[in-house]
DNA sequence: TCTTGTTAGATTGTCGACAATCTGCTTGTC
DNA sequence: GACAAGCAGATTGTCGACAATCTAACAAGA
C-alpha cells in the first residue's frame, strides 16, 4: 500500500542554481552586507552569460537580501540595528501564532521530525560548523511554521529566514567564537512535546529574545551612535 | 523652512514599467488566474524584447502572484479558498499587531492622511470605479501598517496586499454588482481617531471579516465540493 | 484498443553583442 | 587653486538569435 512518494525533480535551470549559490553566499557572510555584485565578473566565474544571472539577482532583490538601483548596480542588503529589532519583534508575534495553529496538528510525525531536526543543530554543533549551526537551528524554529498549515504564514517565515540567517551568520562572524556547546534548544522542543501550549509560546519568545539581544547589541554598537529621531 | 520634499525619480529602466504593467494586468483581473503568459506575445505586445519581460516576470513570481515552471512557462496564481482563508486569518493577526504599534504614534499627520485615504474610496465609490475602489480601501487600510514603524511589517502587509486586491477583484468581476454606496470604512476611521485602541482592533478584526466571509463563500462555490482532507 | 516510440512545432532558457547610463578624471578657464 | 565642461572607461539595460526542452499528434507494435 505504500504509495510511491516521489519528490520533485531538480531545478534543471542555470537560474535556479545560480539563485541558491548567491544566496548561500550571501547567508554565509561571503559576500558582505553593502558589497556590489559585478554582474560580468561573476557570470564570468560561475561560467554562465549575464541572461540568467540576471534573472536570478532579481529574485533574490525581491527576496529582501539584495537590493537593486538602476543603472548603479546591485548589492547586498546593510544590515541596521532597526531591521534586526523590526524582524525580532515581528518574529516574536509570528511564532505565537505559528504555536497556536500547530499545536492541535501535532502527532507522531511532527515528534519525529521534530527529534530529526533538534538531533541536526546538536551534531553541526559537534562538528563545529557555525554555519551548519545557524541553519539546521532556523530548520528546526520553522517546524512548527511548516505544521501550521497555513501557506502564507509558511511563506512569510520563509521570506524573514533568509534575513535571519544572515543576520546571525554576521554575528557570528564577528564574534569568531566557538559555538555553544551546551544544547539551547533542549527545552524548546521539550515543550513543543508536551500539553501546556501558553509555556511553549512563552518559551520560544523568551528563547528567541536571547539569541536576538546579542544580534541587536552587536549590531547598534557597529553604527556610529546615529541619530535616531524621526 | 519647509524642507524640500522630493519624490524620487521614476523609474527609466523597461522592467520596472513591465513589472507595473503585469501586475496591474493581473490585479484587475485582466489576466485570469492560471492563465499562462507567452513571452513572445507579449514582448511583441509591449515592444520590447523578452529580457526585461523575463525578469518582470521573476520579480512577480516572487511577488507571489505569478508562478513558474521551469521549461513549461509562467502562470497567474490559481486562487484556492484555502488561499483565501490562509491570508485572511493571517491578516487577522498582523492588523492586531499594527495598530498596537502604530497607536503611540498617531499624530495630526496621521489622521489628515487617514481622512485623505478614506475620502479617495468615497469618491471611487461614487464614481463606481470598482477597480479603484478596491485599490484605495487597500490604501486606506494600509495606513496603519505605514505607520506602524516596522519595516519587516509593513513589507509583509504589502506583499500580501498583492494578493488580496487579485481575490477582491476576482469577487466582484464574479458578481458583477454595483458597488455598496453607504461608507463602510466610517466606523473604522473613527475607531482609528479615538481612545480605544481594543475597540479598533475588534472592529477592523470584525470589518474585515465581512467582505471575507462573502469572498471566501464565492471560492468555496468554485471548488467542486474538493475532498478537504490532509 | 491500448501502449510505446517518433517527430514536428512551439515555447522557454541561454548566449553574445550593442545601446544607454553612470563615474571619475582630465582639461580648460577664471 | 577652484570650478565647470567634456571626455574616456566601466557597468548596467536591452536586443535579436540560437540551443534545450516540452507538448501533441501520429505511427507502429503488442
């Protein structure tokens, strides 16, 4: 009875895999936050005509990361003290709800999916892979997003993600310390497991608060005390 | 001592005025959901060659209201009531979260805005301009996004606007009715102005809900009766 | 009759070259 | 020396043509 359960074919493309080498470059850090993306030098080093590199800039400038101005160039996204703050406090009301709707859907395949992932951020952790880290850590967040069965809600985190890896691989980045060793996520998926929603939604607002209080402090002592009126 | 304010200059390049184009196409409901676009159509249409028409259509897929596949062309969005649902329980929750940011910083530009937007739907409304009426009640409700100071926020609220407007549209093409003529955006405008920041919350909560329901029964009437299981 | 292989037409993906625009330097003038 | 005009050089925007892929119609075989 086991249905056959394929998965789509691979973007066969030059853009679709030119779109996810520059957004890995991006999330990476490999190419810093202001940087001009030079579209002959790089269509000349992936081995690949301006066309499709083109195109697939313009999917990354709407998907927030770059940033585009005619006839001046492209560059990746700068990174502001308010940016990261609107993300967290945007994050913080969206994971409320992604609980919320999630929460009645769980059973037994979220649990193990839920395991699966949790055992992903401990082994990059092992294995010191920062970026792997920072990763497998978001996969794990967006569990309950993808179990909320909601596609905007979904395409939503999806978009901000993208942000948040880059924020954080930037803070990492600067910091160049080693990783964690203790597991951090140990009580989040321990409540996502358990009956009392109200603790979970609270944790993964507090959880989130830690990780985001270092990003804001890192990020609002890179700008030179700005004048922040209106 | 009024500072020179200066709208920024219009876009020279071909995309941004295809991409304007398209989705304006596509809002409209000129171009029906699921309809493929030619390329070479409509560059021949356009006069203009299929590159700038090209990366218009990738900034709209991930605008989300068109979809691709690879070798196969690029389609309208197809709009499910699940999509519908999906969008509105989601606006539910980020209208809660822009009026509670935007509240604290009402000020008297504010509310001459808010007057200006509300008087742009009346007038579209009398001038039974269906299109348009749709297009500044989208406005006028965005305000509180726009002054909600969060940039994350308000480039959600306008991603998913895209889409609502296309649903909107879509609804009444569909019913081919006069447009209401009493204001229905009174109570919200007033709410907006008081003291009761709850009160507003419920009512654009419970205004909303009205022209969803009947939107979502219309997509509902669509579907063949679908099996809605998992 | 149903399935499978082939082929022609249409459409999308990609390429290399040209046109439009910007940037920084040079030059000339005061 | 300061400043504006004008001139390369580089970079982005756009074009037309070619290559890769898909669709469907049709033929051949079980």
């Amino acid at each position: 009875m086991a249905k056959a359960d394929f998965s789509p074919i691979a973007d066969t493309t030059r853009r679709a895999e030119i779109v996810a080498l520059l957004r890995r470059a991006i999330l990476t850090g490999q190419l810093a936050p202001g940087q001009k993306l030079n579209e002959l030098r790089i269509s000349e080093q992936m081995r690949v005509s301006r066309a499709p590199l083109r195109e697939a800039m313009r999917e990354l400038v709407q998907e927030g990361i770059l940033t585009s101005i005619p006839y001046a160039g492209t560059f990746v996204i700068e990174v502001t003290a308010k940016d990261i703050d609107d993300a967290y406090s945007f994050n913080k009301v969206m994971d409320e709800l992604a609980i919320e709707r999630a929460w009645p859907l769980r059973d037994q395949r979220f649990f193990d999916e839920l395991d699966r992932r949790h055992e992903a951020v401990k082994q990059a952790t092992r294995a010191l892979d920062t970026t792997r880290q920072i990763e497998t850590a978001l996969q794990l967040h967006g569990l309950i997003y993808e179990w909320a069965d909601n596609s905007v809600l979904l395409e939503t985190w999806q978009r901000l993600t993208s942000r948040l890896q880059m924020y954080f691989a930037l803070h990492q980045h600067a910091r160049n310390e080693p990783v964690p060793a203790e597991d951090v996520h140990e009580t989040y998926v321990r409540l996502l497991k358990g009956k009392d929603m109200r603790a979970a939604q609270r944790h993964a607002r507090e959880h989130i608060d830690l990780d985001f209080e270092e990003l804001l402090a890192y990020a609002r002592g890179l700008e030179q005390r700005p004048s922040r009126g209106a």
